[in-house]
C-alpha cells in the first residue's frame, strides 16, 4: 500500500510534507512587532500544520491538513482561523504557504486529503489568493500524471517556482502567465519537498525521501541547469520547511530527525547547525525579526498504529531565538 505514490512504510518516517504532499516564506524583517521570542498556539484542533509564512510586520500565516489558512496578527500569541475551504475557493489539503508582500499574493499548494479515505479526481494545484483580502484570484492545476504541490518560491523577478513531490519535478509560472509550465525533472527530485531562493538568486531545494539538500542550476536563458547534491556536516533526516534567513543562510525542518537547523551553504557545503530538538515531525518554520518559529506537524497522530486515533494535544508554532541575523 502506498500515499500518493508513496510507501507506507516511508510516509510513516517522513513529516506531513511529504505525505499530504507539502512547505514557502517571505522573512519578517527589523520592523516586526516583537512577541517576546514567545510561543503561537494554534487556536484548533487537529490542525496537522504543513508550511508557515511571515510578513515584514510579523503576521504569521499556518498552513493545516484541514485546508484553513491560520493567521496570528503583529504581536500575537495565537493563530486564528482566516482563510476557510469553501466550494468557491476551492482549498483542499494545503502544503506550501507563502506570503509574496511584493504583489499582495498569498501562494497556496492544496491537494485531496490524503487521509480521508475517499479517492479524488481533482488535481493538486498552485492557488493565489489576496493578501489583504483572503480572497482567491487564481489557480494553477498541476499537469498529471496525479502530483503533489509542495512548496512555492518566488524569484527576483516575480516568477513562481514551485514543486512536485511525488514525480519530482519543478514547475514556474511567470507573472501573468495563465498556466503552470515544466522547469525541471529529475529522479534526483523525486521527493522533492522545500524549495527557496538564497539572497543571490540562487536555487536551492530539499528532499525529504532521500535526505539531501540541492542546488538547482538555472541557465541566462531561465531554463534549468545542472543538479548539484550538496555535501552536509552532518546528515539531515526527512528534511521539509526550507526558509531564507539571510544570504546564504537557511531555516531546516528536520520532520524525522526532531529538529530545526540553521543551515549555511558555501560552494557544494552544506553547515547544518541544531537550533531546537526535541519536537514531533516538525514540518514547517518560518523567520520573523530575529525570532525563528517552527510548528510541529505531529504526523504519527495520522500513520502510526499506536497513535492514530488519540488527541494530538495543542498545536504550536515554536519560538527559537536567533540572536544576529
């Protein structure tokens, strides 16, 4: 048996990402109010979050296996619910989250619950919504064969890149282009889970089957280039949210190994440092001023026998100190 085309057996050591699909951030800056580097709860239960994106004034918006967009305004402690699946939105399952402040879009990845149990016909897909509004714009389906949007970044120049897990493959869709089109594909992407951009424009991509961190090389002509896996201090296990901090530094969910990680890449070397452990299949973080949040997706609650079925308890978005960003 197998989730989307994935093992059981691997979905039950892998976080949400994976599984549902998921993921991508804007940073929040100097300018947000600040929380106390203190916790946000989630005000629902069994939320299963997915992905996590800040705003400059330091919202932060959670993504969950129930298709709600959660949102904690500027300086608060608790993530309300703000966007909800309606028949006319047409949110499922959502993945990916990231708020694009440059052209007021929220970038959603949504797909059919995988847990459900009822087969579905309709096709993962890349929405946009209004930031401001919460109203939806547009959306994106995936070509098939069936796909997983996972994650969504966006490039200096306003062109979305976003990817596919379950075939491994990356997607862009330029601004004011009517539909997604193929970027790149590659069984090294197979699993393919994070995807952000470096503060130099470079391409970097995560994958939480096979535990690596890539490079994606994108040509002058913005085509894709070469593959490059990077060689990490040490391993990282079910990598899933991959977030810019600065630069050439990066936010890592570890949703198998327990941890959140600040990461930092130079040439084809990855520096994994252990900023948090201890936390249940985190799947998502996110930055905000010099706080970075992380929200465990608890995925076990939803796959493992001795677990299914019982309170997962609350749902949080840690608060982990930076110090300098």
């Amino acid at each position: 048996m197998s989730v989307l085309g994935i093992p059981k057996s691997v979905l039950r050591r892998i976080s949400v990402a994976a599984l549902l699909g998921v993921g991508v951030v804007a940073a929040g800056t100097a300018i947000a109010k600040d929380r106390g580097h203190k916790d946000i709860v989630i005000d629902d239960t069994y939320v299963f979050p997915e992905s996590m994106s800040s705003l400059a004034d330091g919202t932060v918006l959670i993504g969950s296996a129930k298709g709600i967009v959660f949102r904690a305004l500027p300086g608060e402690m608790r993530a309300e619910p703000w966007i909800k699946p309606t028949p006319q939105n047409g949110l499922m399952s959502l993945l990916g989250v990231l708020a694009d402040e440059k052209s007021g879009t929220l970038w959603l990845c949504t797909m059919p619950n995988a847990f459900s149990g009822a087969p579905s016909k309709v096709p993962s897909a890349l929405m946009a919504f209004d930031l401001k509004t919460g109203k939806r714009k547009a959306a994106y389906p995936f070509p098939p064969p069936a796909s997983v949007c996972n994650d969504v970044t966006i490039a200096k120049d306003g062109t979305a890149y976003t990817s596919d897990t379950r075939n491994g493959r990356i997607f862009t869709l330029a601004p004011g282009a009517k539909a997604l089109k193929l970027f790149a594909e590659d069984d090294r992407l197979k699993g393919i889970d994070g995807i952000v951009f470096s503060g130099d424009g470079t391409l970097y991509a995560n994958n939480v089957t096979q535990g690596t961190l890539l490079r994606v090389e994108i040509k002058p002509d913005g085509s894709a280039g070469g593959i490059t896996k990077l060689k990490l201090s040490r391993p990282v296990k079910g990598p899933d949210g991959f977030r810019l901090i600065k630069g050439n530094r990066f936010l890592l969910a570890e949703g198998t190994g327990d941890r959140l990680d600040e990461v930092t890449i130079t040439g084809d070397d990855a520096k994994i440092k252990v900023l948090k452990s201890g936390l249940m299949s985190p799947a998502a973080t996110t930055l905000v001023g010099n706080t970075a949040y992380v929200a465990e997706g608890k995925i076990g609650y939803l796959v493992d026998p001795k677990l299914k079925g019982k309170d997962p308890g609350v749902f949080k978005a840690y608060a982990v100190p930076l110090g300098d960003k």
